[in-house]
C-alpha cells in the first residue's frame, strides 16, 4: 500500500516546489517572475524542497490534517494493550489460555516495528506492513515475529516463529485492534487491544 495517495501526490509536490522557489526567491530578494536570475535559483530551490520532504517523512505526514485525502493510513504508534487467548497447552490445562498483553508500536513513514509482551517472554516483529483492507476500507496490521520466552520458562515454551493479522477498528473514543495469531508450533489464537497511550511502554 502506498504512504500517498497518488491522485494527489503531483499536486502536492508541484506546490511544494513552487514554495520553495518562492522562499529562495523572496531571501535573495529576486523578482518574482521567470527570468535567467530566478531559473539560476532553481539548484537552491531543489535544496529546499528536499528540507520539505525531510519533515514530511520525518514528522508532517502524521498531522491529522493530512490524513485521509493525501496520507491514506493511521498512525499507529503507542502503547496498545489487552488479552491474547491461545488454544496452546504447554499449561497441560485443556481449556484456552487467556493472558494480558501489551503491544508497542513503532510507525515510520516508510516503515513499522512491533514487540508484544507478555508475562513470559516478548515477540519482536519483522516485515510488518500496514495496508487499507480493500473493500472494507478497515486498516490491516500484518507482521511475522519471533518469540522469546524468558529463560525460567524455556523447559515448557521453546522460541518459536509465528505470523498475526490486526484489524484497526475505531470509533470516536477507542481505537481497538483485534485479530489472531499463528505460530510454528501448530497454536494459534486471537487478540484484541485497546490503544492507550503515544509512549512506547517497554516492558522488560
């Protein structure tokens, strides 16, 4: 899934570039027409379109101002927390495992990591993706991970690899993402999370 919409990337960087020539022009004190002294500007003018497009990908495209109509996806990043229930039975118990979980986002503009702890160990992510959901125009959060059991558990849970599928559901006070997982082990089960906060709440 693109980071910008396409019908109005070109518009948006040819207006960005055109503030830029403007800034160059108005600090060299050039006239505001076209003409060989302001077309000598234009290297400059590129100097500062690409100071632009630094704070665009370092910070702006997260203004809510620009989501929706040129920057399609949520930003997700913060502190999520909630309930994973496992139909693993490493516990010998013959009902579903529930445990609390937290998850921690990290949301760049051309990238995303997540760790999810638990009690036990923590899960770190790899080559998450964040896509629109298509039809159903619900935000996707997908993303491999390894898991790492604390040493004291390791004699009933092993690392193991797995894989979880989260769906952005929202409304005008919560922000919830409920999916499930799978792993290497043949266990899967579902999560649901509550965001809570922008901090990034490690736990250790």
């Amino acid at each position: 899934m693109k980071n910008i919409r396409d019908e109005a990337q070109f518009w948006v960087q040819a207006v960005a570039f055109i503030a830029a020539w403007v800034i160059v022009l108005g600090a060299t004190k050039t006239p505001f027409e076209i003409n060989p002294e302001a077309l000598k500007l234009l290297p400059e003018a590129v100097t500062v379109y690409a100071c632009f497009h630094l704070l665009f990908v370092e910070w702006l495209w997260k203004l809510p101002l620009l989501r929706g109509w040129l920057v399609p996806l949520p930003d997700l990043t913060g502190t999520w927390k909630g309930t994973l229930t496992s139909t693993w039975q490493g516990n010998s118990e013959s009902t579903p495992l529930t445990r609390d979980i937290t998850l921690v986002i990290r949301q760049k503009f051309s990238s995303k990591s997540s760790v999810l702890y638990t009690a036990e160990s923590s899960s770190e992510s790899d080559a998450a993706m964040l896509k629109d959901g298509g039809d159903s125009g619900v935000p996707i959060l997908s993303y491999n991970y390894q898991n790492t059991p604390r040493v004291s558990v390791r004699q009933k849970s092993n690392v193991h690899l797995g894989a979880v599928v989260l769906r952005l559901h929202t409304s005008p006070s919560d922000w919830i993402l409920r999916g499930e997982y799978w792993t290497n082990r043949q266990t899967a089960g579902d999560m649901e999370l509550k965001f809570v906060s922008r901090k990034l709440e490690a736990i250790r």
